[in-house]
C-alpha cells in the first residue's frame, strides 16, 4: 500500500470519528429535547487539564518524531558510508597490474549489484540480510588480501585497502542491526493511547455545537493523525516501499542499476 493512501486513509478515518461522536450526542441530545448543552458547565480545571494533556502528549510526540528521524539519519549515514568505502577501493586499485584490478571491480560490482537487487527488498520487508551478501563482501577481501604486494606503490595501498574493506564490513554489520523499526511495541502503545485521550477530551470541552468547531476539531484530529504517520513512516530507517534508499550506491556504481 503506498505511503500517501495509507496518510489519506489515516486522515480520513481520524476525521470520521470526530464527525460520528459529534452527529450520535447531537441525537442523544434531540431525543432528549434539548437542542444543546451548556457550555457554561465545563468546570475551569476542566479545560485547564485538557491544555496540560494536549502539551504533554504534544511533547511525547515531537520526542517520537526526533527519535525515528535521528535512527534514519545514521542509517542512511552507514548506507553512505559503505558505497563511499568501496568507491574507494575501486580508486585507490589503480597502482594493481590491469587484471587484479579488473577482478577487485568484478567483485565489487557483483557486491553492490546483489545489494541493491536482492539484498534490499529482503531489507525492507522482513528486516534482514541474507547471508549471500556476507559471502561477496569476503571474496572481495581475499582479492586485496590473498595477493602479498608486488611493488612500493602496492605496498602502500595494500594496508589502505584492507582499511577501506573493513569500514564497509562495519557499515554493513550496523545496516543489519538498525533494518528493524527503531520504536518498540509498548511506545507505539503510548503514541496511540495518548492520541486517543487527547481526541477525546477535547469533547469534554462540549465542543460541536457550530460548524466551526466541528471543523477545528476535525482538523485537530487530523493533525494527529498526520503526526502518528510521520512517526510511523520514519520508523522504518530504510524506508517502507521501494530501493531509493540505496541511492548511495546507484551514484557511485553504474553497475547498480543492472542485474546482479
């Protein structure tokens, strides 16, 4: 399901039930022959504690939304990291005779084929790498290292090399850690607790009784319902539909784009 039906819907469904609970008390209230309360009945604390409610949760909220928005920030960080890293082996191989560096290439691009092609979508979808990866990233390792250097120039790109391998092994190894949703279960529980508390005090306010209101209340509504998208689309660090947050990769290899 795209992202945009899924906040529509959300919107939506928020503002229904404010316009459902507003249309069942303007029956109850028909039925009980009085066209509407009295707004002069809503004790003072009363409006003063739905404010503190609305700025706590407010608060929470804006914590959430900061929380899941640094976790994506560093894994996009560790995605860059590790194109950067093999961009840079594939650079600094030039000091090679023509077929080592023909077979560092071979491998590099087979790597960052398999990532984007098959390595993602299993990402995305079931927040895990599957081992194949692993396996192409260590076979590009015993090219540099399974070969003693032959010259100066080799001698001295040998230890760079293994250094520029070793980021992306450790960009990768935190790519597997952080493919989960960065929020647990019992914050998630809080977030739409708190979203439902909120909602419902404002009709304690006795607010409906003129258009207006109801629109605000409506908008409100709606303005939560946003926000708990929000948090929810962040807290997939590497994205809930799609491969462009392999972008790094597709900008540095050519080969990304093609079969693996």
């Amino acid at each position: 399901m795209s992202e945009w039906l899924v906040l529509v819907l959300a919107m939506a469904v928020a503002c229904a039930v404010v316009l459902v609970i507003v249309l069942l008390r303007q029956h109850r209230l028909s039925r009980a022959g009085a066209t509407e309360e009295d707004g002069s009945e809503t004790p003072d604390v009363l409006e003063y504690m739905t404010m503190m409610v609305g700025v706590v949760y407010a608060i929470v909220l804006g914590l959430a939304i900061a929380g899941v928005w640094e976790a994506r920030s560093a894994a996009q960080d560790d995605v860059r990291r590790e194109a950067q890293a093999l961009h840079e082996v594939t650079q600094r191989a030039q000091v090679y005779p023509a077929d080592v560096r023909e077979k560092l290439r071979t491998d590099i691009d087979r790597y960052v084929s398999h990532v984007v092609q098959q390595e993602w979508p299993k990402m995305v979808n079931h927040n895990e790498l599957p081992d194949r990866g692993g396996e192409l990233l260590a076979a590009v390792r015993m090219d540099i290292a399974s070969r003693p250097p032959a010259g100066e120039l080799e001698a001295q790109a040998y230890q760079p090399l293994l250094d520029q391998i070793a980021i992306a092994d450790d960009a990768r190894n935190a790519r597997a850690e952080n493919a989960g949703e960065t929020l647990p279960g019992v914050v998630w529980f809080g977030l739409i607790t708190g979203a439902l508390v909120t909602i419902g005090l404002i009709f304690t306010l006795q607010i409906g009784r003129t258009p207006r209101e109801l629109l605000l209340a409506g908008l409100f509504s709606a303005l939560i319902a946003f926000l708990l998208f929000l948090v929810w689309d962040f807290d997939a660090p590497f994205g809930r539909s799609g491969t462009s947050s392999a972008d790094a990769f597709r900008q540095l290899f050519a080969t990304a784009a093609g079969p693996s």
